[in-house]
C-alpha cells in the first residue's frame, strides 16, 4: 500500500506556516500560509506529486519572506528541495545590505527562471497562478486605486512582469503547459481591471 502521507511534506507544512506566522496577504488580510498551501494545490491539480516539489512549493517564500536560510534549510531538507527554494527566492538585498527596485529584483528572478530546473519552474508557475487568482478575487471586493496601490509598481509593469515570468518559467515544455495556459488565461482576465 502507498502512504499517502509525507513525514518531509509534514515538516515543510509545520516551518512554513511558524515562519509565516505573524505575515499576511498584501491586500487581502488573509494568513500568508493560505497562499504556499494553494501553490501546493494547484501543483497537484497539475500533475506534479513529488515531494520534494510539494515540499519547497511550501517552502518557497521562507528564505525570501522570513528569518530563514538556505543554510538551515540544508540541513533539514534535501538537496532538491533546498535546490527549488533557491531558484524560488529573490534577492531582496544587495551585497551590503541595501534595498534592491522591484525593478531589478523581478528582471534578475526572470533570468534565474530561464536557466531553473523543472520543478523549480512549475513552482514558480503555480505560485504566479494562484497571485492572479486572489488579484482577481481581490479586485472583486476592493476598488480599482486601492487594488493597485498595494504594488511596488505600475498596472502596466506588474503585468509586464508576469508575462514575462510565464514564458521564462514555461519555456514550451509539454509538462508545463497546463499551468501556463491557466495562467495567462489569468492575466488575460487582470488586463481587463487595469486601470
């Protein structure tokens, strides 16, 4: 009989949701913890049930949002999963500790996307997909200038962004498809709320 439980997905379930404790989503005020759990989710609807995958789609913002490191990390996890949340994780800061734009932050995570591993890409492809969606749902209860106002960047260049992230993080492959389609049928739909 095949376990249908993961003791590794438990512990990345158990890090993620302390790390993110004390977090909420931009502008709905939800747990931050909803949003690698719906990454998980939409990972599984599209075929992709490998623990290490499942475990750093968990895992994905941690290094990136929390007190965390790659480091320790290394030493609770395997290599892929240390090795998908690296490709996962922006680099928020320069060499001296000096806040990087959004600008260069987003433009140098497209470039590691290009060159990433499968899993990382499908993570980074599920992660976009359920962005579009609670904007969507967000745009549904908050009004247009509120809505944008949340970003660290113009209507224009956030969708710019996640065109651009899809076709790196995609790149045509066959195992992809299904979650770029999702997703720029997503984005299709945001371009209707620019303002």
């Amino acid at each position: 009989m095949e376990p249908l439980h993961s003791p590794v997905f438990e512990h990345a379930v158990r890090l993620a949701a302390v790390a993110h404790k004390s977090q909420k989503r931009k502008s709905s005020g939800v747990p931050y913890i909803a949003h690698p759990m719906s990454v998980c989710l939409i990972l599984i609807k599209a075929g992709f049930h490998e623990e290490s995958i499942l475990a750093a789609a968990v895992l994905h913002d941690v290094v990136e949002d929390t007190e965390l490191t790659i480091e320790e990390l290394a030493e609770l996890f395997s290599a892929d999963v240390v090795q998908y949340v690296k490709e996962m994780t922006e680099e928020k800061e320069t060499r001296e500790g000096k806040k990087r734009s959004w600008r260069d932050r987003k433009q140098d995570h497209i470039q590691v996307m290009q060159g990433a591993t499968l899993g990382a890409r499908a993570i980074e492809l599920a992660d976009k997909l359920h962005n579009l969606e609670a904007m969507l749902f967000d745009l549904q209860i908050e009004n247009k200038e509120e809505f944008w106002g949340h970003f660290g960047a113009s209507p224009e260049a956030i969708v710019q962004y996640y065109h651009s992230m899809i076709e790196a993080a995609g790149q045509s492959d066959p195992q992809l498809e299904l979650l770029v389609r999702n997703c720029n049928a997503r984005l299709e739909e945001l371009k209707k709320h620019l303002p």
